[in-house]
C-alpha cells in the first residue's frame, strides 16, 4: 500500500499487485491488471454499439470527474483505469470499474420488470456480446 495525494489535497490509498489481483477476483471477475492498469474489454456487434458504449463510460466518468483512456475498434472497446496523480490503483479505479460494469452489463430482459431489454433474436438489434 502507499498513499498519494490528489489535486484536492486527499490521500488515495495505492493498492498493491497482490491487493489488486484479490479484488478483481473478488469484485470484478472480467477485470484484468496489466502494465499498471485495470483493463476491460467489451465486445459489441457493430460500430453504432461500439459508439453507445464509449459514450455510456464517458458519461460516467465524466459524472465520478475520474477519466479512463479508452481504445476501440469497430467491435470492441477496452476501458482502462488508472488514478493518474497517484500514479496507481485507488477506490477511485475499482468504483469506476464497477459503476461501468452495471451499467454496461445491464441486462433489463433477465430482471422481473417492465422492460424486455435489446433482442437477441434478431441480429438487426443486437447490441452487446454479454457475459452471460
């Protein structure tokens, strides 16, 4: 462990390796640590979701003030975290993280509720490749 303070004078804890590892077990199993960041990598079906997905992380990081660097393609886009002026893993990463993953993973059809969530029939619909 080892603190770092941010622009706003506050101490972030910086997880360790081994710290890390046992939290994306726990917390965020499609998760991964590599070169000093958290990584995630979705899988969509065609550019238009690509895009939606890039602009549902940009909401919420812009919401947290907390950036990720983003990487995409025409059917995939990886999100990465790292907590800049700490130069490591904070809260601040993991929360991202999972703030990220409920929304992007929300699946409205597999919850008893009003809403039926994309189709998965017709590929004209398709959206994201979940992790079911």
């Amino acid at each position: 462990m080892n603190d770092r303070t941010d622009a706003a004078g506050k101490a972030d804890r910086v997880y360790s390796e081994a710290e890390i590892l046992e939290r994306l077990k726990r917390e965020l199993p499609h998760w991964r640590y590599e070169d000093g960041w958290l990584r995630r990598k979705y899988k969509t079906h065609s550019w238009k979701s690509t895009l939606m997905v890039i602009n549902t992380v940009g909401h919420l990081a812009e919401a947290a003030w907390h950036h990720p660097d983003l990487k995409a393609s025409y059917a995939w886009v990886e999100v990465k975290l790292m907590t800049h002026v700490a130069k490591g893993i904070t809260d601040k990463d993991f929360e991202l993280a999972r703030k990220i993953e409920e929304v992007v993973q929300w699946q409205p059809g597999r919850e008893d509720g009003a809403l039926e969530g994309t189709p998965r029939t017709d590929q004209r619909f398709a959206y994201l490749k979940y992790d079911d």
